[in-house]
C-alpha cells in the first residue's frame, strides 16, 4: 500500500502557539491523541493509575497534520481535551485517559480505541494488537518500537528532532488506522447492521467502564497481606522438606539445573548419591538454545503432563510454583502495590481484549486469579477490605455457563432442573449413576454441617464430584487425559524400552463418564455436534449478542466438496481444537456479553450514583462494590441484582440468579 509523504511535524509550545492550534480545531470533532511518558508504570510493573507523567503528547486529525505539544500545553488545552463535542481517538486508550487524569484532565467526548476496534475485526491476531503491528499490516507503515529506538535512555536525553518524528508519527497512525478499522467494521454483518455500531453500542462505553473501576482501585489491608505471606511462606517451606525427604537429598527447587537431576536422574546411581533421581520418562527436551545442549524439559505443561500421570514428586513441584508465584504477586506484590496510594487502595488493568472468548483479564497485578472462597485455603480474599464508612458488596452470577448450555442446548433434563432450583451437580449425579437426588443433595448437606458421614454419604459425594468434575470437562471443552486425571482415573502402563510401570490417566474412563453424562443430557450431545458442523462449515460461531468468533478452519476443509477428512487438517488434534474453541465460546462468551451489559448499565445507573455505589472488580461472574455502610446499600444491592438478572430477559429461556452479599471483607460476602 503506498501513502503520500508524512507531513513535517509542528510543535506547540507557547501560548500563543496554542492559541494559533485552537483556531485550527474550532471546527474539528475527531482526533487522534497519543502521549509519550516518563513510564513509570512501566519500570515498577504496575498500573499508570497516580504514575506516568507526559512528558510530550501528539495529535492529528487529517492525513496532511503531525502535531507535537510539549508537557507545558497540557493545562493550557485542558478545556479542549475535556469538551464533550470533541471525539479522541487513541491506541489502548485506558493508558492515555490515566496518564492525562494525573495531570487533572478527564477526556470528554466520545473516546474510540484502536486497539480495541482491531480486536474486532481478527480476534486471533491476539499479541499483534499493538501499534506498531497494526500500522504495518493494515497501513503498510514501517514503525521502529519505542525500545528498540530510544533503549533505556531517558526521554529527555533523546534529540529533539527524533522524539517529535517518533511522537507524531504514533498519531498520525493512531487517525489513519481509525480510518482503516471503521470501514473494516462496517464491511462485517451484525445483527441487522455492521460490527461498527456493535463497537459504538457496546465497547466504547464498556470502556469508560473499564477505566472508572481501574481509577477506583480496592483498598487491601497490609497487615492482613503479611499474615498471609506467612502462611504461604510455612507451606512452601513444607513442600521443599517433603520433595526432599521423597528424593532422600536437598535440591533447590527453583534452580532448572538441580530440578532436571532431580526429577530425570537414576533413582539408584552408582557411584554417586548426590546425583539420585526420580527418574520419571522425559516427555520433551529443550531447544538447546545457542550451546544447542538440549535438556529435559521443566517446563509447566511437561510438569502438568507428568502430574496427571500420578508422580507425587511432581504435584508438588508444581504446587510450589503456584504458592510462590502468588506469595510473589499477591502478598508481597499487593503490598508494595498498594503503599503507594490512597487507602492503600490496588489498581488494576482490565484487559477488554484480553481473550478472545470476550472474558475480561487483568494485570499489574492480576486479580483474577485470587482464589474463590472455596478454595481460598490461606485467606486472601480477608486482606480486600472496604475504607472506613463503607461496606463490601459481591455478586455472582449462580452457574451462569451450565444456564446458557442448558438455554443453547435446550436439553429437557437440564431446563427442568434449572427451572426446579436442583443443585446442578447433585442432579448430574443422580442422572449418571443412576441415584436418588433428593439423596445426593442429603449427604451434601450433612458434610456442610459437619455432620459424621455414612460409607453410602461418601459414596454418593464421589457420585456427586464425578458429575461436576464432568459438567465442566463438557462446558469447558477438556480433553480425556485432563478429565481422567481430575477424576482420579488412572492405569498402569509399561514402558516398551525401560520396562518402567507408572500410572496414566484412564482415557477410556473419561469417556464412559462423558458418555453417561450424554445419556443424561442428549440434547447437549446433539447441541455440540450442531455448533461442530457450524464451526466447520462456516469458519465462526456467534455469542448471545451476536459477536463473532472466527475459527482457523483451514480452507481445504471449504473446498473437500467429498467431505471432511483426515487429509483436509495437520491432525485430528486441530480439528478438536478447533471443535473445543467453538463449543467453549457459546457460554463463555455469552457470559461475558451478559456481564458486560450489566456492568455498563449499573454504571450508568443514575440512581446507584446518588447512593454512592463504587463498582471495583468484575472477576469472572463476580462484580465487587463498595457502598455507604448504612441503609442505602440494601437498596443498592436491590437495584444491582434487578439490573443483573434482568439482561437478555427477553431471549433466555431460563432464569439467570445473582448471589449477592455484603461484608466487611471480600471473604465474607459470599
């Protein structure tokens, strides 16, 4: 693609400069802004909430325009930049709404993303979203990365004359991307009009959204965290004793080198002690990288592979990355974090298009892994507290992926159950192994009391986890290794060339439960091939609010007018893959459309305005709150739940439920 010549650059730097700028724009409504900032944020890895300063920002609002302004302009535009008939345009445009809110400017105006916009228009080109990537694919413009041009030198030691060609250039390509994304999306069907205006209805306000609850934070309390880290601290301790007294020597559980010996070497050396092993099989080896020594792999899905197959010694290697990592993010990471601001309140990043099934994640730090209550075993969820004068407020969507299969599937057995108010995986239970409900629900309940359990009780609660380990192999699309492993269904297998006997995961027992569960739920069977055959024959499937999800079915497939064979994919395993992608999206993204529609209505709740309701966190099916600790909040609460259980009323056929609680911390309310 061949542009005309970027135009030379102006820079804004006086009054008087600013003025002259102002005149230019008095009739403009749509321009593109990118700022350029000391990045903080981006040195201590945390959000640029209270951090980055500007140092110089940019615009441009016509194909014949590169503008710079210097970090003194930004209060004299400030009435510009916060009019609300001027539309901006920006690349990851939550940054540049903190960066300029920490100078005291709120954007106004209508505030489009690029980045965003190209998420729509390829949601697999997920990790090239970016600036740079975008200009060069879709504008053919070569663009050198803010790293690879400047380094580690600070931006005011950079040349002039070199920091306004790169600082200009951002936004010239921030408009003429915009151009580019806006006629993409609207060349793209949705509903009874184009991707464009799902974009404006949806995205744009979700992220303003996005951006209050990010500039709003959750306060922690710090004392709370370090109790925590001191647990997290005795039980990693606790795994490195018991990997040694397995091994019978000491080995640092964080070095690759010792690991490799440890888990691969011989279990009886002999003529060396210090070198016994496990000796486990080795699934993969490295690459070798530059030396070309290739080793046994180490890495999480090779440990997870052997996990499954039983290997003690890897189970809790595994558990000691997971509690160091989170004693690292979590109790160590949140307190750093949080003694730089305000109530030692934690700012996010929400990642609006951080999967490509439309779920939200976050960063810096992410909170969507902190533990669910049930699995909270160090109680984390203690240390997020509400500030003096205010309460905590969760809300969960109850079971909203199983509703939407059964609302997808219309399998009967599921509907009723759902309609009847059954426990889900108490009722799949009953259904697979052929026992009473009224039963399983019985012996769950006597274990919530505590009450001394029956050899029939257990029985019926491994029914009862089987049914929901099998409910969500099925939503979520898991393969027979992973499911027979979480079901505890192994056999022995013999290896051909070291006569080794080590346990498998049984591939058959997954699929006799996935058969039973079948037999149970048929609808849900013939739903899945009906969404198989879409996703093969059409290359996408759509969510509830009609959002596309494009699947890389290889276009042989298209043109085998014989049918689909093993000749038109790399592997059978593509072919599962792209059969698991597609059924996983139907209520993983719908799910994200309803939680996303309720989250931009209560936001824009007038009423939960004047009641001071703060929204925090949206983890998951969970939204977080903080409110007036008095009777407004039982209101609130009210009007939030209406507001949640209420969307897509008018398409579902089951009832969405919402759990809604309030507390003095995030463990509480639940």
């Amino acid at each position: 693609m061949k542009f005309v010549k970027l135009p030379d650059p102006i820079i804004i730097d006086t009054r008087e400069e600013v003025d002259w700028l102002l005149e230019q724009l008095v009739d403009v409504k749509l321009v593109a802004i990118d700022t350029e900032t000391d990045g903080e944020s981006v040195k201590k890895k945390v959000s640029a909430v209270g951090k980055d300063r500007i140092y110089c920002w940019s615009m441009c609002w016509g194909i014949k325009n590169r503008i710079l302004l210097t970090r003194r302009t930004v209060h004299m535009m400030k009435k510009w930049l916060e009019d609300p008939s001027v539309d901006l345009i920006m690349h990851n445009a939550k940054y540049d709404m903190h960066v300029f809110a920490n100078h005291g400017i709120m954007l106004g105006g209508i505030l489009y993303d690029t980045f965003m916009m190209d998420c729509l228009v390829d949601e697999n080109r997920y990790g090239s979203h970016n600036l740079k990537s975008c200009a060069t694919d879709y504008l053919g413009l070569q663009m050198v990365s803010f790293k690879k041009l400047f380094g580690n030198v600070p931006l005011h030691k950079v040349k002039p004359d070199v920091l306004t060609d790169y600082a200009t250039k951002d936004a010239w390509a921030t408009y003429m991307l915009f151009r580019c994304l806006r006629i993409l999306l609207k060349l793209i069907d949705w509903q009874d009009s184009t991707y464009w205006d799902y974009y404006v209805q949806y995205e744009v306000p979700y992220t303003r959204v996005l951006w209050n609850m990010e500039r709003r934070g959750i306060s922690v309390d710090i004392d709370m965290l370090a109790e925590v880290g001191k647990k997290m601290a005795k039980r990693i301790t606790e795994i490195e004793r018991e990997f040694t007294k397995l091994l019978g020597r000491i080995v640092n559980l964080n070095s690759p080198t010792q690991l490799i010996g440890a888990l691969y070497g011989d279990v009886n050396p002999e003529d060396d002690a210090d070198a016994k092993g496990f000796g486990l099989p080795i699934l993969k080896w490295t690459k070798g990288g530059k030396s070309g020594n290739k080793q046994p792999s180490t890495a999480a899905g090779v440990l997870e592979d052997l996990a499954e197959r039983g290997y003690e010694p890897v189970k809790l290697l595994l558990e000691h990355r997971e509690l160091s990592k989170a004693k690292g993010t979590y109790s160590d990471g949140l307190t750093r974090n949080a003694k730089d601001h305000i109530e030692h309140r934690i700012h996010t990043s929400f990642n609006q298009g951080g999967a490509t099934t439309g779920r939200l994640s976050s960063s810096q730090p992410n909170l969507q892994n902190v533990p669910r209550p049930g699995s909270d075993q160090f109680g984390l969820r203690k240390a997020f507290v509400p500030p003096p004068g205010r309460v905590l407020v969760a809300a969960d969507y109850g079971q909203i992926e199983p509703r939407l299969t059964a609302h997808f599937s219309q399998d009967e057995n599921m509907l009723s159950a759902i309609r009847d108010g059954l426990d889900n995986h108490s009722y799949t239970a009953a259904l697979m192994y052929g026992q009473d409900y009224d039963e399983v629900i019985s012996a769950k309940n006597a274990k919530e009391s505590g009450e001394q359990l029956t050899p029939k009780q257990k029985e019926l609660l491994e029914f009862r986890n089987q049914g929901k380990i099998t409910n969500l192999a099925v939503t979520y699309g898991q393969q027979d290794n992973s499911m027979a492993a979480n079901l505890g269904k192994f056999v022995e297998y013999t290896d051909k060339e070291t006569g080794r006997v080590e346990k498998r995961p049984d591939k058959q027992a997954a699929q006799e439960a996935r058969k039973k569960y079948f037999d149970g739920y048929p609808m849900v069977y013939e739903w899945i091939l009906d969404v198989q055959m879409e996703a093969e024959t059409q290359g996408r499937v759509f969510s509830l609010l009609g959002r596309y999800r494009r699947l890389n079915v290889p276009d042989s497939v298209f043109a085998n007018k014989d049918g689909v064979t093993r000749e038109t994919y790399k592997s059978m395993q593509e072919r599962a893959s792209i059969f698991r992608q597609a059924v996983n999206f139907l209520p993983q993204g719908s799910a994200a459309d309803i939680i996303k529609c309720a989250m931009i209505e209560i936001e824009n709740n007038e009423r939960l305005r004047e009641l001071e309701v703060e929204m925090l966190l949206q983890v998951h099916d969970e939204l977080v709150f903080y409110m007036p600790d008095d009777e407004r909040a039982d209101e609130a609460m009210e009007i939030i739940e209406k507001i949640m259980i209420s969307q897509f009323s008018d398409i579902l056929t089951i009832p969405l439920v919402v759990d809604i609680h309030k507390a003095y911390a995030w463990a509480d309310a639940h």
